[in-house]
C-alpha cells in the first residue's frame, strides 16, 4: 500500500523543511481518502463530509479541523486520521521519543475527536455547524436526528497492541469511549461485514469496550472475535471480577484464531475457511436485509436493538413470530405478538403480522396495539414491528418503530387503557381455555403480577 512506501521515504524528506510539509499534505490526503474509501464500503450510501471547521470550544476567538464527519441514518462518526511514522530505530534507544510519537498519534487525535463533540454539545438549539476551508457555512447536523455517536482515530502506522487497549496504555492520557484501530484493521473490517447495520452494532459494543474500566484486549481482531462469540463483550471482565477485590482488570486472549485462519486464506476462496459469524436466525437477516433496502430512518437503532437480544431471546422472538404468522395464514388475518416486561431491562417489542395481497397492515392498528401495551404496563418506550410476508412465506416488507409513553396525549390515554383490558381479558381466557393456571404464575395478561393478584382473585 501507498502508505507502507510513505513511512520508508518520509525521514528521507524531513530535513527539507518544504518538501516535507508539502509531502505530508499529500500523505494526509492520500491517507484521508483512503480512509474515506474503507467507510464507504463499510456503510453503503453514507455521507462522508471532509475537512470540517468549527470554533474551537476551548478557545472561541479560533478555529479547529476535523477529518471526517460520517451520517449514517440516526448515527454520527466522528474520524481523526494520523498518517505519522514512528521513528526507525527500537524504542530502547530512545524511550520518550517513542512516547511523544504515541501521543502525537493516539492521544492527539482522540482529543480531537472529543474537542468535536465539546464543540456539538456547546451548540444551542438543534442545529450543530461546520464550515469550509474559508470558514463558510458547508454542513449544518441536526441533532434530533442523531441518536448515537462515535468518536474514531484511524492510523496509517500500525499501532495495534497499543490501540486495541487505548485507554489502558499509562503512559497516554485518553477519553475512554474513542476507538482506535489501524487503517489495516478498518480494511479488514470492510472484508469481513457484509451488513452496515451488524458492523454498527459491532461498533456499539467496540465503544462499550473502549469505556470499559475492566477489560483489555490485546489485539484490535480480538475485539472481533469476542464480539463474535459473545455478542454484549464488554461486560465479561466485570463479571469475573465480581466479588474479587484484589484485580482491577482482565486480559483476554487468543480470541481471533478462527479469524486469522479466515484471513489468511482470504485470497484463496477454494480453500479458504468459512468465515466465523454470529449465528443469526434466519428471521433476523431477513428483518437486518429489508431494513437496508427500505433505507427508513432510525433503521440502525432498531437492527442495534434486536441484535442486542441474547441467543436465547433471539430464538424466542423467532418462535414468537413463526407461530404468529401460522396463525395469521390459518385464521386469514393480521395477527398480533407482544414480547412483554416490567423491568428496565425486559425486551419491549410488539410484532405485527401481515400477508402481501391477502391481508395487508393496518398501520393505526398496529400502532394502537403497541401504544396500549405502554399503557397498560406503564412502559417508557416499546418498539414496533410490521412485518409483511408474502405468500410463500418470505419476507417482502420491515417497517419499524420507536414509540414513546411521551407520544400519548391525554385523551388517548383512556381509549388504550379500554384496549388494553379488553386484550388483557382475552389474554387470561386463552390461557384458561388451554390449561390451568397456577396462582404463583404470571398472569397471562402481561402485568407483570402473580396471577393471583391479579386475574386469579
């Protein structure tokens, strides 16, 4: 790659100070565009703005530059690229200057990357600015549309043992929450996801891991390989750590074996491995494939939402579904599931099913009978999903939802609340029809109550 020839012929060039610095002009926008390119591919259809300018929240009266700025759907990344070398000779021979280079590569762009966040939060109201290299109006972000934010240092030295475990390094001083990854490792994150809305959520726990006070990798595919084995990874140091008072952290290793033996047959499909996955259901790519294609706002929060679920909620969500939609064919109507909870953490979700040319959406159904679920249960927040099937049962269309207690007014309170009890009767009497219900049990209507405080009285 062009940027392996740079490192060698960049010390060549430092003592002339004009040819340097006109070199690494171009070695930033070589470095840049490359850099551009990998996130293209990784988020079809993105938009990717390029050498932004802001007030500098820490000194008002100048100005500062950012690399990159990524919009994908509701998700802002914010990218620093850093395109210096290390220095040609072992870090014995001089310690510090190694250091300096460390932090002239990882800690300075991650303070750059947080510097663009100071600077969004400072902005009043919705509208967030950026300008162009003559300080004019170029992008202006909304941030009602913005759900969720990244911070991203990419370097063309590979820094990876040190990046893969950023805010652990003692020697830096560094934000927790900023990814760093070597530009070779975004490359390989362009060949392995297939799917925007699964390399978004790998990106989510990847942020989670960052802020982790507990867990260190070795290795920026580690990260992947965890994620691939345990889906939610950040969290596994604190539960080893849990009741041992005597250990701040814990190393994980040798979580990429099945990748590199993936990678290093990559260029030799005959022969080459398959490729380690998450085990998703089938109902799941198909549900992560429409919402790409349908290209509907808040798609990544709702993909980041289900892909959040544990293997076991997963394939109850999955049964859920096949069995709604069996019913929907027999009865020859929309039928209805609700996943139901009581805790912060219960799984809000309410499925709407429907066949192409037999028995379409109804779509103020659909949202009544979620929004009665929030009533009735005294929900935040619950998710909605209308899932059109054809015929021969493939999926054709995904529409989907967020919606908030915030939406109610005060005079479709009562009506949902009429609802809710009319489908919370039929609820118990569908249970009693098939079996008795005990009176320690949950109670078939969803409250969350044992049965006998409940419709058992």
């Amino acid at each position: 790659m062009v940027f392996f020839f740079a490192r060698l012929i960049h010390h060549g060039l430092r003592r002339d100070r004009e040819t340097s610095e006109e070199w690494n002009k171009l070695q930033a926008v070589s470095s840049e565009s490359a850099v551009k390119g990998l996130l293209e591919k990784l988020l079809p259809g993105c938009e990717i703005y390029a050498n932004n300018y802001y007030r500098d929240p820490n000194s008002p009266g100048n100005y500062a530059e950012n690399d990159l700025l990524v919009l994908y759907d509701d998700v802002l990344l914010v990218v620093e690229v850093k395109a210096a070398a290390f220095p040609p000779f072992p870090p014995i021979c001089d310690y510090a200057c190694y250091v300096d280079e460390y932090r002239k590569i990882l800690e300075k762009a991650d303070d750059q990357c947080q510097r663009v966040l100071r600077y969004y939060d400072s902005c009043e109201g919705d509208a967030v600015s950026f300008l162009d290299n003559s300080y004019k109006p170029k992008l202006t972000v909304h941030k009602r549309r913005i759900r969720d934010r990244y911070c991203k240092s990419v370097t063309v030295d590979n820094v990876n043992e040190f990046a893969a475990k950023l805010e652990k390094v003692g020697c830096l001083n560094a934000h927790r929450g900023t990814i760093s990854i070597a530009i070779d490792d975004l490359d390989v994150y362009s060949r392995y996801f297939d799917s925007p809305l699964v390399f978004l959520h790998f990106l989510s726990q990847r942020k989670a891991a960052a802020r982790s006070k507990t867990l260190a990798l070795n290795d920026e595919l580690d990260h992947l390989g965890f994620y691939i084995e345990r889906n939610q990874y950040a969290s596994a140091a604190d539960e080893l750590l849990a009741g041992l008072e005597d250990y701040d952290w814990v190393f994980f290793d040798n979580l990429r074996t099945d990748l590199d033996s993936f990678f290093n047959l990559y260029d030799m499909p005959s022969i080459r491995p398959e490729k380690p996955v998450q085990l998703l259901p089938e109902l799941y790519t198909d549900i992560l494939d429409c919402l790409v294609c349908t290209d509907a706002p808040g798609r990544v929060s709702i993909a980041t939402y289900l892909l959040d679920f544990s293997e076991e909620s997963r394939a109850e969500f999955c049964e859920s579904v096949a069995a709604a939609l069996k019913r929907a064919v027999d009865r020859k109507r929309r039928t209805h599931v609700s996943l139901l909870g009581n805790t912060p953490d219960s799984i809000r979700c309410s499925v709407c099913i429907s066949v192409d040319g037999a028995f379409e959406a109804d779509e103020r159904g659909d949202r009544d009978y979620a929004l009665c679920q929030i009533v009735g249960q005294n929900e935040p927040n619950r998710v909605l999903l209308s899932l059109t099937f054809g015929q021969d049962g493939r999926m054709m269309r995904v529409k989907a939802d967020w919606l908030s207690a915030d939406q109610i007014t005060p005079e479709e309170q009562n009506r949902l609340l009429a609802l809710w009890s009319e489908m919370a009767e039929r609820r118990v009497e569908h249970a009693l029809s098939e079996r008795k219900i005990g009176r320690n049990e949950p109670c078939p209507c969803g409250s969350g109550k044992k049965y006998k405080k409940c419709h058992g009285r």
